[in-house]
C-alpha cells in the first residue's frame, strides 16, 4: 500500500463497489444485494458489463487486479476481500503493464500477449478460418489467404507505434489463435487507430472486450489521448460494441458506408 494514501476499509471498498455496479447497471435494485451470493445471479451483467465493472475497479480504486475479468461466480462479499487484497498490492499506477495476461473464459485458460513475427502463420490460419462475413467486416473486402507481406505488416510490429495483442488457446495441443486487436498511433503521437477480430466461436463470449480492455490500458499508459477506428455501417453489432466501450460513433463524411468511433483515453 503507498504511504501517501490512506488504506480504504471494507466499508469503503464496499461503497466504490456499489457506485460502480450503479454506473454499469442503474436498473439495479442494490440495496436488496444479497453479500453472500454471486453478484451475476443477482444483476443482469453480460460479458461486456463484467469487464467495464472490472475497469472502473482498476481505475476508481487505484489497483491492479489479477486480470480484467473478474471470476464470474465471485459473491460481494468475497469481492470486497479481493479488491481490499489487490489495494495493500499497492496502486497500479506508474507500474508497467504486464507484457501477458491469463484468463479464463467458457471454461478455457486464454492467454492475452504481444504479437510475435513467428505467429505469422497462426495469424494467417486465424484469419483462413474466419466466416466470410467476418472477414469482410475485419479487412472491409473480400479476402480469404492473406499475402506474406501482408502477414509480416501485421505480426512484425515495433510495439510501440504499432501494438498488437493476441489471444490464444491451446487446442489439440496446438497454440491457436482466438482474437486479435491492434492499434496504430499516428503522425501527431497523439492519436491511435484500433482494429479487432475475434474468431467467430468466441464472438460474444466477452473476449474482444478483454482484448479492447488492455488495448485501451496499453495506449492510455503511453499518454496517447484518443482512440478511433473505422466500422461499417451494417456492423451494428460492433457499433453496439464500441457504444459499450465508450466510443462515440460519428457519419464518416468521406465515405457513406462506415462510421468512424472515437473515445477519448
């Protein structure tokens, strides 16, 4: 725990909690919370509700929790012990992001990591295999093999004006690729492109929201200010997405076809 802030007791902790579950979910009825029962039995948070809990945790209370998914089955009270555990950790603030992350999701350890030049191939599998419409709404055209150079653009990254974060699996004893979300900083330094694409099987399994999670959590720790990307205009699904994650969603005035999305970090 820092020396320069005063350690929150259960109360306080609790009361963060609450304020922040009344943010996420303000159609909750939290004074009939029951303190002993998981809290998704009792409010009606979907995979992308969870990780935003679990952001404003992080950010609200100053720590850093084990991961940004928070264990789904995990009661109010036993909560409450967890964040007060990750607070005598000590802030989160001013330490490095993790370079990789476990989780756990529908019942698989995925690992969130930096992409490497020698995943080209795992990249160019993962993109082979996703649904054409998928592909379409990832690449905005028609695409299905990806070419070598192609390839080396989007697994060689310099990781700093190019980040990219995969998230793997091991199936049949195979590391597989998951989900992929990058971004880009531009000429000023101060702004970054994102992109996404999650394998179709793991499409609203909350996934892309923990790739997004620490993709906005890497570019806010390198000062970058804003984030945008572009989505077309029948994705409604990742328009929806992105409302979630607090993007604002804008006409693009040079092409009638996409929205541009835009959050300030």
């Amino acid at each position: 725990m820092s020396a320069d802030r005063p350690e929150a007791s259960p109360d306080d902790i609790r009361r963060a909690l609450r304020d922040v579950l009344a943010h996420v979910a303000p159609e909750a009825t939290l004074e009939a919370l029951r303190p002993d029962q998981p809290l998704r039995d009792q409010i009606d948070l979907d995979s992308m509700d969870w990780v935003n809990v679990a952001a404003a945790l992080e950010s609200r209370l100053g720590v850093a929790l084990d991961e940004l998914s928070l264990p789904p089955r995990v009661t109010l009270d036993e909560l409450v012990e967890q964040l007060g555990a990750a607070m005598r950790r000590g802030p989160a603030a001013g330490q490095p992001v993790p370079a990789v992350r476990q989780h756990r999701l529908s019942g698989v350890d995925v690992t969130l990591r930096p992409i490497r030049p020698d995943d080209a191939a795992m990249e160019a599998a993962f993109v082979r295999q996703l649904s054409d419409q998928s592909r379409y709404q990832r690449f905005m055209g028609t695409v299905r093999e990806l070419p070598e150079a192609k390839l080396r653009e989007l697994t060689d990254v310099d990781g700093v004006r190019h980040v990219a974060l995969v998230a793997t699996a091991t199936i049949d004893r195979q590391e597989t690729e998951l989900g992929v979300a990058r971004y880009v900083v531009d000429d000023s330094g101060r702004r970054c492109e994102f992109a996404i694409a999650v394998a179709d099987a793991w499409q609203g399994s909350g996934l892309a929201g923990l790739l997004m999670g620490r993709l906005v959590e890497i570019a806010r720790a390198r000062g970058l200010e804003v984030m945008d990307g572009s989505v077309l205009a029948t994705n409604t699904a990742m328009l929806h997405f992105a409302r979630q994650l607090g993007f604002e969603v804008h006409a693009d005035a040079d092409d009638p076809t996409t929205r541009r999305v835009t959050r300030r970090l």
